[in-house]
C-alpha cells in the first residue's frame, strides 16, 4: 500500500490544506450590494434578492467559473450595472465564517430581518400540535358515530 494514499488527485489536495490564512474581507464600494441567491436559472445565472429588496438577475463571470462553486442561499457581494439595473455581476463569494464577521459588524441587514425568535417559532408549534390533536379526537367521535349506525 503506498504511503501517500495515492493518485494524482491526493498529491494535488496536500498542498491546498484547510489550514489556509484567513482571506481579506472585502467591504462594499460605490455601486456594490450585497444579495442572497434565492435561485438557479442555468447557464451561470442566478436569481438573487439585494439588500435593496429588488430581485435581480446575477451572473457568474468567466474568472469564477470553476473556480468558485455558488449554490442558493449563498452570500455574495455583487456590482449593478450602470447601464441595466436589474442585471447584476457578482463579484464575491463569501464564506460562512465571513457571513457570521458581516453579521456581527451589522453589514448584513437583509439577514437580521429574517431572524425569527425562537419563542415565537416554539409557540407556533405548539399551536400546531394542539390542532392536530383536536382533529383527532373529531376523527374518533365520527368513527364511534358510523358504528352506530
């Protein structure tokens, strides 16, 4: 069994570790937003939502492809263009720890707005269960009702 693991592909991944620097996070400029891919429209297309509220149509430029992988629900810092709005190129993809960096610096106020407290969502579980538990016992008084008849 060789030492290294083997093939071409484990030799290449050796010099590219996980222990890599921390990137410099790049802030937004003049004529950039940050935006949350929301779909995937093919062809290096995506639909996202800016922090302006406005669904614009994102595109992935030849240096990134390949290179960077975007999914939906990804951070991206995009630039407008000047000349058709509602097209927009992206310019970076940030990765999850840098997300947490902006959202502590409050950069990122599209997605403090979407954070639900957790009171409220265990609240409306439980109304949810007691409803499900309700219809079941209409579901045996008929049940007891046809055998009746």
């Amino acid at each position: 069994m060789p030492k290294n693991g083997g093939g071409k592909k484990f030799k290449r991944g050796k010099k590219f570790s996980s222990n890599q620097r921390q990137r410099e996070l790049p802030e937004k400029m003049e004529g950039q937003q940050y935006a949350v891919l929301t779909a995937k429209k093919g062809d290096c297309r995506f639909d996202c939502m800016t922090a302006d509220k406005q669904t614009r149509c994102a595109r992935v430029p030849g240096s990134f492809r390949k290179r960077v992988w975007c999914n939906v629900d990804d951070i991206v810092l995009v630039s407008v263009r000047p000349y058709d709005p509602t097209m927009v190129d992206i310019c970076y993809k940030y990765n999850p720890s840098e997300v947490e960096q902006l959202k502590r610096d409050e950069q990122l106020p599209m997605l403090n707005e979407q954070n639900i407290p957790e009171e409220e969502i265990i609240i409306a579980e439980n109304n949810n269960e007691e409803e499900v538990g309700q219809e079941s016992d209409d579901d045996d008084d008929i049940m007891n009702k046809v055998d009746l008849l």
